[in-house]
C-alpha cells in the first residue's frame, strides 16, 4: 500500500530535480498538491477496504 506511495513520491521529487537540472522551474505548489491529493485518495482506499472487509458474511465451521 504505501510503499506504491513512497515509490511514487520519489519518482516525483526526482523528475522534479531532474527538470530543475535543466533550468526550468517548476512550483512547489503543485507538487505539494499532487502528493497531498494522492495521499488523501489512499486513505480513502483504506478506509473502504477496511469497510468492505467488515461486510463479508462470517460462515460458522461445519459439524460433522
């Protein structure tokens, strides 16, 4: 789960220095919105598989 996120972010902040190597300016506004957003997006993502598990029918072992 979070590791996905963690690789993510460093591809990102990577590319962002890669991109300012070559004299272009990027604002860090937009990089903060975009890891900001993407960690709102996986707490949503836990939180309804957390719920979706708490759906699931419990069956009770069969007596034989």
């Amino acid at each position: 789960m979070f590791e996905m996120l963690a690789l993510s972010f460093l591809i990102m902040v990577g590319f962002t220095l890669v991109i300012e190597g070559f004299d272009v300016h990027v604002p860090k506004g937009y990089i903060y919105f975009a890891m900001a957003f993407s960690v709102a997006v996986e707490m949503l993502n836990i939180r309804l598989r957390k719920r979706q598990q708490a759906k699931k029918i419990k069956l009770n072992k069969s007596i034989s």
